[in-house]
C-alpha cells in the first residue's frame, strides 16, 4: 500500500523556508512537490526525512531545483541520492556528510 504524499511549507527559526514533504514521491505525484517547491520563491530546505519512497519522477523535479534547494534525508535515500549524481549538485544534509 503506498503512502500519500504531502507537502507541508513552513519556516526555520531562522526565517527560512521549508518544505516538509511525507509519503511516497513517484509519477503519480511529483507534480504536486514540484508546484510546491515552485510556489516558494529564494533558498529553499526540503526536508525528505519522512519519505518512503522517492522514483525518477520524483528526482528529476529535484533536479530542476538543484540551483535553489538544499535537502534533508535519511540514510534510506542516501544511495538514490548519491547514484542519481544530485547529492553532488545540493548540499544534503542527515546523511553523516555535513
């Protein structure tokens, strides 16, 4: 059974913006986070700790993003992240590297 996806904006003590994103991330919904992440204008953390699943659909909107956001996982996501070459393009944050 997967998981609905959701997206949560919010901000950091610091002001900054957030995205908390829960679920499972695939084609069915990458649309949903990459509007999300389009509808905050600046630097944006998108926070992935609570993500259970996340397919191509789902890095490619990632990807498109790579000039603006930094992310936060777990190490599950650690080897989609790092063979997809994004750990490369953003700073991750949670996976022992920071």
């Amino acid at each position: 059974m997967t998981t609905s996806l959701t997206v949560t904006p919010g901000r950091r003590p610091d002001g900054a913006a957030v995205l908390t994103v829960v679920g499972e991330i695939d084609m069915s919904d990458a649309g949903e986070l990459d509007k999300a992440i389009a509808s905050v204008e600046g630097p944006l953390l998108v926070d992935l700790t609570a993500v259970e699943y996340l397919d191509s659909a789902g890095l490619s909107v990632l990807f498109r993003h790579t000039d603006r956001v930094e992310l936060v996982a777990t190490p599950l996501l650690e080897p989609v992240l790092t063979i997809s070459g994004l750990a490369e393009l953003v700073t991750v944050h949670g996976l022992g590297a920071d």
